[in-house]
C-alpha cells in the first residue's frame, strides 16, 4: 500500500514540479527551502487519512463536484450557533433540514480574548479556542459532516498572526530570526514612506499600518489591527510554515479553505501593497501544493474588491488559483437596489458576471459576519446624478430607518465623519423591515417584509454560483443589541449581527402559521426547486431581460435543453411587466400553474420562477 501511494504522490508531483520550483526560485531563489518543501508535502500527504485520500481521489475524477446544483452553504459562528464543536455535531440533523450541505465554520483557531478581530488573530494555527473545543473535536465533526455529505470549510488567515503568536513573541524578544517572518523597523521613516501609498483598512478604529513597540524599540507593520501583525512572504521560512499550517488543517478533514485577506499578503515599498503579482504566484503555488497533497480541498478567495480585481484570483483555466471567489460587489450592489428601487445597476452588475467564463464558481449571499460596504459602480451612478459621497450617505440612511419610505434596521460600522464614508450591519430579516413591524406591531408590514426576505433569497439563488446564508436568517433573526453590554464587543458595531442562534425560535420552524415557519417553510421550497432543476448547476448560460420596468429584474438561465426565467419586483409596489409579445409557454414552479410571459402582474416584492414549457 506504501509503494502505491507513493506512486500516486509521485504522479501529482511530476505533474506540478516544475513549475511549483520555478516559481518558488522566482520568488525566492532557495533550492535548500523547496526541496524542505516537497519533503513536507510527502509527510503530509503519508499522514493524510485514508477516506480522505478516498474522497480525494473521487474529486480528480469528478472536478466539478462543487458546481453542481446542490450546494447550499451556511456560515456561522460555531459559540453562537450551538456553544462548541460538540454542539454543532448534535446539530446536524438542523442543518441537513435547512438543505445545507457547506456549512462555513466561522475562525476557531487560538485567538487573546479582547484582540481577537472576531477569530482573525490567531495565536496558534493547530490549537481550537479552548472554549470552543479540540483538534480532536474538529476531527470528529469534520468526520460526522462526511458521513452526512456536508462539506466543511474554515478560515484559513494568511496575511498576519495575533501578537500573542509564539512567533511574534520571539520577534518582540528582539530574536532576529523571528523579527524577519515581519516587518520591523527601528526608525520611523521606512514606515513614513510605505504610508504614502499604502490605503488604511480601517482609518477610524485603526488608522494608519504600522505600529510602535516601546517595549522593543521598534515599529511593526499592522495592515488592520495593532495587535494583528503582518507577516513577511519575502521570507521562504514564512511561507514555509504556512504552507505546513495550511496541510495540517486540510488533514484534520477541511474540505475549503478560505484564504482570508488575501490580497494583502504580499508587500511593496512605492505600492498600495494590494493585489501585487507575487500574490498571484503565492496562491498559485498554493493551489498546487494543494493538487498534489490534497486534492479534494477547495480554495476558496476573499478579495473584497471591485469585479476587475477580484476575477484574476480565479487564475487561468491552464493555471488556476482560487477554485472560489465571493461575489462581493453583487452583494452590495443588491441592497442598493432595495434602497432605490431600480434594478439598472444590478442588470449592468449581472451581465459583467455572466460574461465571464463558467469555469468561474462565485459564492453568491446576502449577509455574512461581515459590515456591508458601499464599493458600488459610481462611474454608472454618476450618469445618472448620483455622487458618491451623497449616495453613499443616502443608503446608511436608508438602511438605519431615515430615509426612503424604509422600514430597516442597522448600526453604522467604521463611520469616518471628516470623509462621511461608512459601512453598515443588520442582518437580512431586520433590513428587510420585520424587526420594525414586529417593534409596530403591524401585520401588513410584517407580511411585506417576509415576502423581500423571500423574494431576495429566491433572486440570490438564481445567480451564477454558489449561494450561501447566514446562519439565523432561515428563520429570520433580527439585530442583537446585547452585544453592546460585552466590553470586548461594545466598540464593534458588526456583532450587531453575529448574535447568538435562537433556538427556542428555530423550534417554530415547522409552523406555517409563525414568522419563522413562513421564512424556513419558503425557503425551503426555494431550496428544493434548486436542487430539482438542473439549469441551476454553476455552469449553466445565464443572462438578464429588459423588463421595461426600473423595478423588475428578469434573469434567465439554460442549460442541457431547459430554460427557467426568474421575474423579481423591487418595490413595494404592484408591477406589470411585458416579456415578448406572446411570451410562450411557462410553468411557474412555485404555484404549478401554466401562465404566459406577454402580461406579467407582481405584487409588492413579488418572483416567479419560470421554466419553459
């Protein structure tokens, strides 16, 4: 058995060697460090568990295993969502009933209490939150996920460790060896100078990226947090060692890795120290290291960045980087939508994703643990008189309840008065209005804010890719505004919607007649239509109609012979809209009746799911 997976090993290495060892010469000009590599990736790949490599071999057969029609992810936090990794093990048969078989582990890697980023500054990259569990732990959830076929992914942060990492500490010791995995500087004008160029992450929580250490005499580069260093990929031992991090948790049974920040891993002095063509050749070289280790492990992209800097992370189809990427400009670009009730820029936003090759899988959503930021298209949106400053006062506006006829709900994130730019959190129920009618007691209110939850879920669903929800919004939980009774949490506005999971809610699930059993009861429906209907496999044609109506998105996809048109109204108004003359033939999917496409009637925040007959 040794000598055959040898060989295996060995056909997965000669088949990526040469160009994993000119780029890592090209980066690095260390023969002595790759061939300690290569020699790691044997390790690695010898301790690798046998269904694992089983379920590896399954996915170089079957390379398409994840774009196909049943994927439905969840995110969550594991501490909110059932206490600890044993606690979500007890909930799988939860997550099984909410179709969901990508379950997202928010970060649950050692972290300081108090500095933690929300997960993403990591003490220990082999060591579980005590309070959350053990590696031991992991194994045997990641274990009862595959029995299940639910796939798990983790966060995976590259760009920096916490300055509780044992490295760090070293480094502040004044260990040489150890200042070299980041970036030191005893004086303050190489700092000065990479501040010329380089954008702050978080001008207002955090301004600038460097750091001083009174205690070490010295300034340390800090892209985001002062207790989140940068580390140094111009060193091979960094890289190195990250790479080991990375194969250690693919063999706990990972099945994605999210790359956290991963435009930022790379520095440049005289550079935004953003998206730099070193990064390519990192991820690259991860995504081979990962072919020839662990081949059934996905990585998955997080580049929050306009659309002509986020497609080059999917690489080249003869040199592919990320196997995913967040469609993150759609996200935000939707929720501007709500806010205007004109469906022009997210048409435009569509067509540039469905342009693109269909070998490019996008995780698709609505919210996430993150803040929402307004990286909108302004060059279109000036067309049509909107600045950026204004319009982006407009939707914080909106969305907190002030402007626009809303009925939202949120907190600012990050809010910088001199720039008057901000980020917003709420999660998906209570922007959509119900935490307002449900304060109003109001049941018309509530009712329309049920049927925008729905009607954007069912339009997410409908995008090319993957969609992803967030754990809670399957039952509608609202803003928690406890968080700001935690002194840990009371400075960050995005726990708003990272609140605990309300289970005695979740019991009422199965109710028809609840808030909860209408939003779980409906998306479910959504969720068995997709997996039934197979032109929404990732790879299917997708494109947009002119509705000639500002408030009604019409999206169409086809694929293997069948079509499906989705119809979606934007507003909280009635709307007709014309498709054609006669239109054909259709079944709406959700009601079973047979209609035509000449005279289309929504109601407010009305869809129809359309195949052809």
């Amino acid at each position: 058995m040794k000598e055959e997976a040898g060989q295996v090993f060995q056909k997965r290495l000669e088949r990526h060697h040469d160009e994993l060892r000119w780029l890592y010469m090209e980066l690095y000009g260390n023969d002595s460090m790759f061939a300690e590599l290569c020699d790691h990736m044997w390790q690695f790949y010898t301790e690798r568990k046998a269904r694992l490599k089983e379920d590896d071999a399954g996915r170089e057969k079957d390379g398409g295993w994840y774009r196909r029609n049943d994927m439905l992810g969840m995110m969550f936090y594991i501490d909110n969502f059932a206490g600890n990794m044993k606690g979500v093990e007890a909930k799988l048969d939860y997550i099984s009933g909410c179709n969901v078989n990508y379950i997202h582990l928010m970060p649950f890697l050692d972290t300081p209490k108090g500095r933690s980023d929300g997960g993403y500054a990591v003490s220990d990259f082999r060591k579980v939150q005590e309070n959350l569990g053990t590696m031991e732990d992991l194994e045997s959830l990641t274990a009862a996920c595959r029995e299940r076929g639910i796939h798990v992914c983790m966060d995976f942060v590259m760009n920096h460790t916490s300055e509780e990492h044992e490295w760090a500490k070293k480094a502040r010791g004044g260990d040489g060896e150890y200042m070299s995995r980041y970036f030191f500087f005893d004086n303050p004008e190489e700092p000065a100078r990479y501040e010329r160029t380089v954008p702050q992450v978080f001008p207002t929580t955090a301004p600038g990226n460097f750091t001083w250490l009174p205690d070490a005499g010295h300034y340390v580069m800090t892209s985001f947090y002062p207790y989140q260093w940068d580390l140094n990929y111009k060193n091979p031992r960094v890289f190195n060692e990250m790479m080991y991090n990375f194969l250690y948790l693919a063999n706990r049974g990972i099945d994605i890795i999210r790359i956290d920040a991963v435009p930022y891993i790379w520095k440049e002095l005289n550079t935004q120290c953003r998206n730099l063509p070193q990064v390519h050749t990192i991820v690259r070289m991860m995504r081979m290291i990962s072919e020839i280790v662990c081949p059934g492990v996905l990585l998955l992209g997080e580049v929050v960045m306009e659309p002509e800097k986020v497609t080059p992370y999917f690489g080249t189809v003869e040199k592919p980087e990320c196997h995913m990427l967040y469609n993150v400009t759609t996200m935000a670009t939707t929720w501007h939508t709500v806010a205007t009730r004109d469906v022009k820029l997210l048409k435009k936003q569509l067509d540039t994703v469905n342009a693109l090759p269909k070998d490019y899988v996008f995780l698709n959503y609505l919210r996430c643990h993150d803040d929402i930021g307004w990286g909108l298209d302004y060059g279109t949106l000036r067309m049509d008189g909107m600045e950026e400053r204004a319009h982006k006062k407009y939707l914080n506006d909106y969305f907190q309840g002030y402007a626009g006829g809303s009925n939202s709900r949120g907190e600012l994130y990050n809010a910088d008065p001199t720039t008057g730019d901000a980020r917003f959190c709420g999660t998906t129920a209570s922007m959509c209005g119900v935490e307002k009618a449900l304060e109003e007691q109001d049941g018309a209110a509530l009712e329309r804010a049920v049927n925008l939850d729905l009607m954007l879920h069912a339009y997410m669903f409908l995008q090319s890719g993957i969609p992803v929800l967030y754990g809670g919004d399957e039952i509608g939980q609202l803003n928690d505004y406890g968080y700001k009774e935690d002194p840990d949490k009371a400075e960050d506005s995005r726990y708003l919607h990272r609140g605990p999971m309300d289970w005695k809610r979740a019991e009422r699930a199965g109710d028809a007649d609840t808030l909860e059993g209408k939003i779980f009861r409906g998306l479910g429906r959504l969720e068995r239509i997709r997996k039934t209907e197979k032109v929404f496999v990732s790879c299917a044609d997708t494109w947009t109609v002119e509705t000639g109506n500002p408030s009604v998105l019409c999206m169409g996809r086809h694929y293997d012979g069948e079509q499906l048109i989705g119809v979606f109204n934007f507003s909280e108004e009635g709307k007709m809209v014309r498709l054609g003359e006669d239109g054909g033939s259709y079944l709406d999917l959700l009601s079973g009746e047979v209609c035509r496409t000449a005279e289309i009637r929504l109601p407010g925040y009305g869809f129809y799911y359309l195949k052809k007959r």
